[in-house]
C-alpha cells in the first residue's frame, strides 16, 4: 500500500523483505539503506533514551537513523533522574514534541490490538494507555488456579 502511494507521487520503491538478522547486521548496522520500514515497541516506562539519544549511534544501537538533538539529550537524562510522575510526564511531552517538529523519520501508524484475558483473572482494568497498565494486580482467585 505505501509503494503504491509512493508512486502516485513519482517515489519508486523496491521492496526487500528479510529475515531479521540479516536486515540488522547488513543493513541497519551499517546504515546500508535509504528507507525502513520498523517498529517499536516501549515498555509502559516511556524512557526512550535508548532510540532517541545522541549517544546511542553506534552499530547495534537503536538511534541508527542518527537523531541528535540537544535539548532532546538534556531531557532525556532528566526524565531518566524524575521520580514525580507529574513532572515525568511533561518532560517526555516536551521530549515528543521537540522529535515530532524535527521529524526525524516519518511514524507511518501505531497497531491497534485486541487483547484478550481468561475470565479467571481479576483486578484486570481498562485504561487508555492499554490493558497492561496495571498487570501487577492481576490475580487469580486459588479456587480458580489451575496449575499449582
């Protein structure tokens, strides 16, 4: 489909689908190509240090695009010494605005998905930010556990 809009606007694409080592060692590494189409995926910290920091450059590293910012670095390291939440939080607001205004790659979208959860557990809670948010609390009442 993004081959298809690309064209319409005169981009020419030739897709390469390859098995993960080999697009890792021989091409992100090496920083051997004009465009990639990958993912992340963030724990529910949303410390992202290691992708958007300019120190994190180096082969193997997850800024291989080679993103610097400064400001982006210094809050970074702040978000990193933060314990308030409150504070945290717009810290790392800043932290994405700042990367959105550069656009140092394009975000092309985020999945949706649909988790699913046995009835058996509970303390399970909806949030916007996910399902996960809270699994710490999760349980399954012992008349209920299968596998002792």
């Amino acid at each position: 489909m993004i081959q298809n809009y690309l064209k319409a606007v005169g981009i020419h694409v030739k897709i390469r689908v390859l098995e993960w080592s080999a697009l890792i060692n021989e091409f992100i590494n090496k920083k051997k190509f004009d465009a990639v189409i990958m993912g992340w995926f963030l724990p529910r910290d949303p410390d992202c240090y290691d992708i958007w920091h300019s120190s994190r450059t180096r082969e193997g590293e997850f800024n291989f695009i080679g993103y610097k910012n400064s400001e982006v670095d210094k809050l970074l390291e702040e978000g990193r010494r933060t314990f308030d939440q409150k504070a945290r939080a717009n810290i790392y607001n800043r932290i994405h605005r700042l990367i959105n205004t550069d656009s140092p790659c394009l975000f092309l979208y985020s999945s949706d998905v649909l988790p699913i959860v046995s009835k058996r557990f509970r303390g399970v809670e909806t949030s916007p930010i996910g399902i996960g948010y809270n699994f710490i609390k999760w349980y399954v009442p012992r008349e209920e556990q299968k596998y002792r």
